[in-house]
C-alpha cells in the first residue's frame, strides 16, 4: 500500500509538472480544507492550492503573519493532499527559517503528499503579500534557501516555486533581480508576488523562460488582467488563492444575519446542500462499504 501511495503521489507531481511547462496559464482556485479542496476537484480543475492565508483564519482564526508553524502547515498539508486525488501546490511560507530549515520544510512537505510548494523571501513573521509592512531577507540568502529546497527533494518532480516579495519592499529591479537568482539557484517556478501594473505584469513574462505563477488577489496590490491576457503573456499558472476563503465566508455571513434577523431557518432552505449529496462529496457511501467489506 506504501508504494501505490507512493506512485500515485508522483503521479501527480509529475501531472503538475507537464501542466505548467505547457505554459498556458493553467487556473488553480485555493482551499483552505479538505472539503472545499474536494469542491475544487469536483469543480473539475486540475489542480489545487493549500493557501497559507485561509489555513491561518480557517484554523487558528488568525492572520497571514507567521501564527502557524511548520507542524501545523504541514499536518494540514497532509490532509488536504490525502482528501483528493489531484495534485495539491501548498504555501510553505519562509520555509520557516533559514536554509537549513527550508530543507526540513522541504522533506515534510514532500512526506506529506504535496506536489508543489512555494517559499518566500520575508523575513520572520511574515505577513500576507498584499499587506503592508513587508521585510525581505537579502537577495543571496534567498537564493541560498531555493538552492537548498532544490536539493533537499527526494522526488525530482516535486516543484519548488520561488516566491519575491521585493516589489513592495526594494522597488521592481530588485524583484526581477532576486527572481532571476531563485531561476539559477533551481526554482521551476517564479512567483513574483503584487507588480502594481499592468506594465510590470507584461515585463515579467517577457524576462524569464522559467514558468510563471499569477497571483490573482482579489483586492490585492495587482490588476486583475483577464485571464485570456494572462495567457497570451505566457504565465504558466493562475492563482486564486483566497476566493473560495471569501466566497464561503460571505455566504455563511449572509446566513446568519438572515437566520438571526428572522428567528427562523426554513425561509432559507434553498441554500443548504441536500444531506445526501454532502455525504456523497466526503465519501460515507465509500466508507459504509469499506465497512461492509470488513464486516463479519
């Protein structure tokens, strides 16, 4: 059992792999459970994303600045990976330390099941890379950390994406510079997190060969270009990151207010997903006959 789950984890790391040397700026909505991750694969999307931002308000209730750690992220890593059958990209953060740590990050990762994971240039606590108050480490410490993310992998097709946050922090020039450090350091991917225009957004797909991710943050520091631009610019990967976060948080909102406003629940019956079809999507048919199955 310990080498089909094995295989089938590569399987999908290298489904991930061929998805974004295609280029084609591949659609990769967020989850922060494993039930919304489910509702990603039923969607029919390819991929899914582990956002580091909805784990920390889903299961600490607390902000993108550093509150879960390197169990915590990947334990829930763990069970997001185990809760589909698609590849799973997760956000590991700053690798939470400094090189030696990243390639601890590294192998939890990988032992997790994950197919993809993207690590930053911030310093310690981070903090969500569309809020203010940003610090980057120096460049060549974050290619150093890259490197040995690279090195650390057992699975050569387990991708590492290299993350910048220096827009915000140094200016544009150093965010270009420090991408194309993590690209000889051997990122298979760039992420070049908040350009603020369209302008910088066409400059980065016109500088680097290696595959690039689009983070499409709604209300976030970059334009939201349409995704047929994005493709014809080249990036290789489009990020939702926080969407299904704030579209269930709005939905539940609305649910409540109505609920407490009316005293009374059967007005709003048209929103619930039937029983049947909830069991369906976590599996307790599945399970009933496993039972069954072992069943004297």
């Amino acid at each position: 059992m310990a080498d089909a789950n094995r295989g089938l984890t590569m399987s999908r790391r290298q489904t991930l792999r061929r998805l974004v040397n295609q280029k084609r700026a591949l659609v990769v909505p967020g989850a922060y459970d494993g039930v919304s991750a489910k509702l990603v694969e039923r969607a029919g999307f390819p991929v899914a994303y582990m956002t580091g931002y909805g784990v920390s308000a889903s299961r600490l209730g607390l902000p993108d600045m550093g509150f879960a750690g390197l169990a915590e992220m990947a334990d829930h890593a763990r069970n997001m990976a185990a809760a589909v059958s698609i590849p799973l990209v997760a956000d590991a953060d700053t690798g939470y330390g400094n090189a030696l740590n990243a390639r601890r990050t590294v192998a939890l990762y990988e032992a997790a099941g994950v197919a993809g994971l993207h690590l930053e240039d911030q310093q310690l606590p981070k903090r969500c890379g569309h809020l203010a108050g940003k610090i980057v480490v120096p460049a060549e410490e974050f290619a150093a950390k890259i490197r040995a993310a690279v090195e650390a992998r057992t699975d050569p097709d387990l991708l590492i994406i290299a993350r910048t946050d220096a827009i915000a922090v140094n200016g544009f020039d150093d965010a270009l510079r420090r991408a194309e450090l993590a690209a000889k350091a051997g990122a298979d991917m760039l992420f070049v997190e908040a350009p603020t225009t369209e302008a910088q957004i066409e400059q980065i797909a016109r500088a680097f060969d290696t595959p690039l991710l689009f983070n499409y943050a709604p209300g976030g520091r970059s334009p939201l270009l349409p995704f047929q631009r994005l493709r014809e610019l080249g990036y290789a990967v489009i990020l939702l990151p926080v969407d299904t976060l704030f579209v269930a948080v709005r939905a539940i909102q609305r649910f409540l207010a109505d609920v407490g406003r009316e005293d009374d629940v059967l007005a709003f019956t048209d929103r619930y997903i039937p029983f049947k079809e909830f069991n369906d999507l976590i599996g307790v048919t599945e399970q009933f006959t496993l039972g069954e199955k072992y069943s004297s």
